[in-house]
DNA sequence: GAGCACTGC
C-alpha cells in the first residue's frame, strides 16, 4: 500500500548497508521519545498497566517494542504483540522496525495480519491486527505467549479494540493469580456440549493446572490528548505523555456559517490556488458522488482561468476507487503544478499522503448509524467531532508548518463533541455477541465495556441470534451449530447459510456466495462508461437473482483464472484476471479478496466436517437453502406493486442495481437494506470571496525536534 | 431507475 516504506535496493553494496544503517541508528536516535527511553521501560516495569499519550510522529509505535525487547520482556521466548486497527499499518510497522532490527522479516521482528503470517517460533515482536489477537484469544484465552500486549491506536476505538480492551482486562487479571484461582474468567459455558473446540481448550487448561501464569503487562497507546477514559476503565492506571513531532497549522474558520459547504469548498481551493505558497491541498468531502462533483466543478472552474493558472491537479480518492487510480495521489504533481486531493476520510487515518500543506476540512462525515429499534445499519452525513477535526489539520502539518480552513465558524467547532462515539455505540451487534459468547462471555449486559453499547442493541442481536439457532433458551451458545458459527469469521446470517447449504447439496455454491457478499462492491462503473459497463454486468446476470449472478461472476473469473495459470506463472496469471476485470468493469481488488475469503472459509468448513457438494443445475435446492438462512430478510410483493418486509412489516424497495429489479419476484430475500437519503446539494459556481479568520494553531511547538515525557494528571 | 465513510476476522 502507498503509506508504506519503500523497501531497501537489492543490490545494495556493502558500503551502502552500513550508510543505512547508520542513517537508522541516527533516525532512531533523533525521534522524540529516544530521551525517554529508560523512564519508559522503568514505567512499564514497575506498572502492569501503562496509558501512553505518543502524539504523531513520537516514534512510540516503532520504538516502545524494540526498548522492551531489549530490556528483557522476551525472556522464557515471550512474546510482545502490538496489536493495529488496519492491516497496512501492522505490515508498514513491521517491515520498519525488522529493517531497524537488521533482521529478516518475519524472524526476531513479524507480522499477522488475516491471510498474512509472516512470524515463526523466533518471532518475538509481532505486530498484527486487532481483530487477529481476538481469533488467537479464541484459542488460547489466557493468550500465554505474550509477555506483553500493546493496544496502538486505542483512540479510534473500533469495535475490535473496545472488545479486545475487555477480554485484556480479564485476562490479565486471571493471569495475575494462581491458575486454579482465577476463574473470573472462565465463563466458559457449563459444559453442555464437547466439541472439538471444548476439547482442544480444556486441554490446554489441563496442562496449565496448578501452574501460574506469568503476568501480563498492558500498554494501551493512544493520539488522543485525553487519558482520563483509559486511565479510569483500567482502574486509575498510569497514564505518560511521548511528545509528538508535528509542525504548527494555521487553522483559519469562517467568520459565519456557509449556507453551501461544496461551493465554500471550491472558492477555497482557488483563493488557496491564487494566493497561496506552493504545497498540495487536501479536501474532506463525505463520499464519492460528492467527490466527483466537486471534481468536475473544480475542473470546469480551472477551464475559466487564465492559461498560466489552470496548474491544478485534481486527484480524487475513496475506498472502492481501484488502485490503480488511488495510487495516483501519491505521485507528485508535474513541475509547475499543484494537486488537489479530494478525500474521503480514508485520508485521515488510513493513507497519508505526501506533500500535503493544506487542509480544507468542511466539518462532515459520513458515518455509521445503528437502529436498535429497526435493527438497521445507515450511512448518515454527520459533523466530525473535536478530535477528528484536529486529525484532519494534523495532516497539513506532516512535512512542514501547514494551514488548514474549517468551513464553519469557530463557535461551532465548539459545539462539536469532543470524540467520536465509538462504533460499538452504532452498529448491529450479533457478530460481536457470538465472539464474545466464543470466548466464554455468557453475560453480554453485564460485561465490562469501555463504554457500554446500548441494551436495547444487545437485546436485538441476542434476539436474532436465538433466531438463527445459535443460542440455547439460556442463551448459551448452542451445540453445535453455535460454536460452528462463531468459527466462522463471518456475519452470523452468513454463517449460519453455510451450514444450512452444507445439509442442503450446495455448499459450493455458497461458499462462493457468502465470499462474494463478504467483500465490497463486485461491479465498478465509472461515470463516463456507464452504459459500456452496465452492458458488461449483462453477461452475468442470472434470472434467479443476485446471489446466483454473484456466482456467475466468480465462476467466469476462477476458471479465467486457472486456465491462465496453464504454463504461466501465477504473476501472469494475476496480471491476466487483473486485465479481464478491467474489460469486463469488475473490482479485481474485491475478487481477490472474495477468493482469500473462500480459501479461508472452505477451509474452515472442511475442518469442521460440513459436507461439500454442488448442487449442479437444482438452483432450488440452493435458493431454499438462502430463504432458510435470511428467513428476516425475505420480503413479499404486495397488491400495489411495493415490496414489505415479513417480519417487520416495513415498506421496501429493491434497488435499481438488483438483477430483479425489473423483474418483481412475487417474493424476495435480501442481504442489505440501505436507507435512502440524497444529500446532494445543487452547487452553484459562483466566486465570492469568504471571509477567514485565523484562531489558535494546533501545536505551539515550532521547534519539532523536542521530545519529553509528561506525566499526566492522575485521575 | 440509483449509488457505496472506514476498518477487521
């Protein structure tokens, strides 16, 4: 991925291998919290809870690791794990700290991230994902590898993470004790069943009898300048402040509130463009049908400048753009030119891109929202809150002193929140609930969140899991279809598809079928080929439905595939699906993914003994088998031509992109119901001239290159 | 006849 470092030249001479790594020892030595580094590893000795507050650019993520190393953690061949939201930045990290270490990846220094291992049984610093660690809890549930685990990025408080921080507490709370004593843990369900997963645990609690456990230590890393959360769920736990690296931004607001944010946008990006130093501009926008309009506005504006002006780059970049495009952003501007980046929020945390000096923030998000009185997830256009305004300044200040326009006024930066809600507070729960009851969690209600999701919420997800036959009437989890489920790593309605197919003759099919479901949009269809790629998707539809189209596609593609591979090399192969997707308007990102998907789950499957057959031409054995799983999603045409959910009774619509949308099935199940709501404002290209104000910067550190250790207020 | 913030196992 572009954030990545690039990797060393391979045919590097010896002189240049010591060039760099001096160059490293030097880097090492400059980053701000080298100074700190004995008090750091005195802190997490003499606590087993430790809070750092690290700022950008504080090197806590690639140096904490390597002082505990070297201080003795991994002795008895312990492990520290340093768990990452996103998969890129456990890969990134760990190639950068095996590079600093000198040793070959995967070897003292690895990485595990989903489909991804590179560790071995020398592997004493693993980076890796957070939601990984939770599988490996599944397994281990004192997680007895570890010396130490690290929490990176707690502040964004991902569902992964918030459930992680719990299962942590408990189990270094159960590993603090004798082994026989702590059995605060051990919610394990009264064994009503002895599934191979039952055996596999009591055996290794068996083994562990009478022992004690080494103690685990706990370092819960955070950007957000506020530990008090943290330092509180972890009962008043030393909290430490790493300062950051990061140069002043000039934050400038408007001095009232602008009635159309994308035209405020556009005549920022020409007063930035006309008046302004040198440096690329960022913009904030909430999704791609914004981005795209302001990409077309922005270029039809240029068209009206005088010729020396039109210098202007306009790059955009989201989530489901193919990479091809998305990596245009990280190349420089042509000489004499300036790029105008327009992002979603992927440019907040996920990618950083180089160059950047300005920021156009117009305060907007497009974020989850959970019903838990409809059990629906939305996508709704929201304000950002305090925290994600000021990681997106932090973005102009990467490289160089930087300055980023709010489009609003400062008394409403004011109003907003101070953090985001966390996503456990705004999603579907059900997948959530059935790891949690994998992991010996009986009381959901009662279990210690950071914060804790709504009742109703859990409620609603228990209600459907019970639905799906996952829990017993005591709610437990049920045997065996409960267990199977949570083994999967998949929504439970899909899950639970797959064992009906596999009782049905088509779990072929539906491996392929939940795969495809599992990954992001299969069919990409940029606006100036519309119609090219609406021909295109023709080819696979299947009168039968999504589902089985889905299928279709895969099909096409895997045996695409395997033909290609016949006397080419895999790369040629890869490069030859990569080819077709193109021609044939499909994500070939997505169909990668799908295909990592169904290796894992077949896999899966195949562990658990489910039986794998086809269903050949009897597509009714395979779409009874679908009404069964997503029996609450079936939907019934009513006399009017409208569509109703049966067991909601809620009013429904299918969407134009389905293959029955004209066809109208006198009845239906659905994967997904979207609430419909365009926001789209009519923008007028007017240029007037908004009316800045400048307020405080974001650090008053103008000399980046101090480091210090702060101790924070105790709690 | 319309659109999909971002992650993760």
């Amino acid at each position: 991925m572009p954030s990545m470092d690039p990797a060393g030249s391979q045919n590097s001479t010896k002189a240049d291998f010591f060039a760099r790594k001096q160059r490293i020892a030097q880097q090492r030595k400059s980053l701000p919290i080298a100074s700190v580094e004995k008090r750091l590893v005195d802190e997490v000795r003499s606590h087993d809870i430790l809070i750092i507050v690290g700022e950008t650019g504080s090197g806590k993520t690639t140096q904490l690791p390597q002082y505990l190393f070297n201080a003795g953690f991994c002795h008895d061949g312990k492990i520290i794990g340093i768990t990452q939201p996103r998969r890129v930045a456990a890969v990134s990290v760990a190639k950068r700290v095996a590079e600093e270490c000198g040793v070959e990846m995967g070897q003292r220094v690895g990485y595990s991230i989903r489909f991804d291992d590179m560790t071995s049984s020398s592997t004493r610093i693993k980076y890796m994902t957070d939601g990984l660690l939770l599988r490996e809890a599944l397994l281990d549930k004192y997680l007895s590898r570890y010396s130490v685990i690290i929490v990176d990025e707690a502040h964004e408080r991902t569902v992964d993470t918030d459930v992680l921080l719990g299962i942590l507490k408990s189990v270094q709370k159960a590993r603090s004790g004798p082994i026989n004593q702590r059995l605060n843990i051990d919610h394990t369900k009264a064994n009503n069943g002895d599934t191979e997963n039952d055996s596999q645990r009591g055996g290794s609690l068996n083994r562990c009898q009478g022992l004690k456990l080494n103690p685990l230590k706990l370092i819960i890393m955070s950007a957000s300048l506020d530990a008090r959360g943290f330092s509180e769920y972890f009962g008043g736990a030393r909290a430490v402040h790493v300062q950051g690296r990061q140069f002043p931004v000039d934050i400038f607001y408007t001095s009232a509130p602008e009635t159309d944010y994308l035209d405020a946008t556009l005549i920022t990006i020409f007063q930035i463009h006309l008046e302004d130093g040198p440096g690329d501009i960022l913009v904030f926008l909430t999704g791609q049908e914004e981005i795209e309009s302001v990409e077309r506005l922005v270029l039809e504006k240029l068209r009206q400048l005088p010729e020396e002006n039109q210098t202007l780059k306009v790059l955009p970049i989201y989530s489901s753009l193919p990479s091809e495009k998305q990596m245009q952003v990280f190349m420089p501007a042509p000489t004499g030119f300036r790029k105008v980046i327009l992002a979603t929020n992927i440019a907040e945390t996920s990618v950083t891109i180089p160059g950047i000096k300005y920021v156009i923030d117009p305060g907007l998000v497009k974020a989850r929202t959970y019903s838990a009185r409809t059990g629906m997830e939305s996508l709704v256009v929201v304000p950002t809150s305090k925290a994600q305004a000021l990681q997106r300044s932090g973005r102009a200040g990467r490289e160089g002193p930087g300055k980023c326009f709010r489009l609003y006024p400062e008394r409403e930066f004011q109003k907003l929140s101070d953090s985001t809600v966390p996503e456990i507070k705004r999603c579907n729960l059900s997948k959530v609930i059935l790891q949690l009851k994998a992991l010996g969690v009986d009381d959901i209600i009662g279990f210690d969140f950071m914060e804790k999701p709504l009742r109703e919420a859990v409620v609603k997800s228990l209600e459907l899991l019970a639905l799906l036959g996952a829990l017993t009437e005591e709610y437990r989890l049920s045997d065996p279809v409960g267990h199977q489920m949570a083994r999967l790593p998949l929504d439970p309605t899909h899950a639970k598809a797959l064992i009906l197919a596999s009782q049905f003759n088509c779990l072929e099919e539906m491996l392929i079928t939940v795969a495809m479901l599992s990954v992001e949009s299969i069919f990409y269809a940029p606006r100036e080929k519309l119609e090219e790629a609406r021909t295109a998707a023709k080819c696979f539809s299947s009168l039968e439905g999504d589902h089985l189209t889905l299928v279709n596609v895969y099909r096409a593609c895997d045996e695409l595939f395997e033909k290609s591979k016949i006397g080419n090399s895999k790369e040629k192969a890869e490069k030859s699906l990569r080819k077709w997707c193109k021609e044939n308007f499909i994500n070939s990102r997505s169909i990668r993914h799908a295909r990592d998907i169904h290796r894992q789950i077949r896999e899966n499957v195949e562990q658990m003994g489910l039986h794998i057959a086809s269903c050949g031409d009897d597509m009714l054995q395979f779409r009874r088998c679908l009404a069964a799983a997503f029996f609450l999603n079936a939907a019934l045409k009513q006399p009017d031509g409208t569509y109703r959910v049966l067991s909601s009774g809620q009013a429904v619509q299918i969407h134009p992109s389905s293959v029955l949308f004209r066809t109208k099935a006198d009845c239906l199940i659905f994967d997904e119901l979207k609430v419909v709501a365009s926001i789209l404002k009519k923008v007028c290209c007017r240029y007037r001239l908004l009316c800045w104000r400048t307020c405080s910067t974001a650090s008053d550190d103008s000399d980046p290159g101090e480091g210090g250790l702060v101790q924070e207020r105790e709690p």
